[in-house]
C-alpha cells in the first residue's frame, strides 16, 4: 500500500501475507522509498474472549522522531484503512 503527501512524497506500509494474526499480534511497517522504516501499525491480538465476543480491535501506532505531523497524519489515516480493508466486513 502506498500513502502520498500533498507534494507527492510517498510511504509505503508493507504489512504481512497472512493477516489475521490469531493469538498473536500483526504488524504493518512503514517504510520509505529508499527501504528506511519510520514507523509501524500494530494490530494487537486482545485474548480469545474479546477478539471472540467483540469487533473491537486494538492497535499501537509508532512513529520515528523526525516525521512532519502531516506525515504522521498521513500514517493514523492509513492505520483506519487497514482497519477497514483486513478487519471489518
């Protein structure tokens, strides 16, 4: 999946071929161009009862230090994708 800013500098969030992480967490890096990460979107698994019971998920979002803030916009906006895409429906 690729994210663009408005001057077209684009991220990209590799995330694995498998996702539904039962009994484990599921990570998605975000990567830059030249292969450097600067950030991660986390699914995290929230035990047998609550992923059973609930469609809530939880998730962690990191960032490296010297992103702009719409860059990290940017990657809070494609963690609700993944969401949407992978885990709803």
């Amino acid at each position: 999946m690729s994210i663009f800013d408005e001057e077209s500098h684009n991220l990209y969030i590799n995330g694995p071929f498998v996702t539904c992480g039962l009994y484990r967490d599921v990570s998605f890096d975000v990567m830059t161009k030249d292969g450097g990460t600067v950030g991660t979107v986390r699914k995290e698994w929230a035990g047998l009862e609550q992923e059973k019971q609930s469609d809530c998920d939880n998730y962690v979002i990191e960032f490296d230090g010297n992103l702009r803030s719409d860059q990290k916009a940017l990657i809070l906006s494609a963690a609700i994708l993944i969401d949407y895409t992978f885990y709803e429906g």
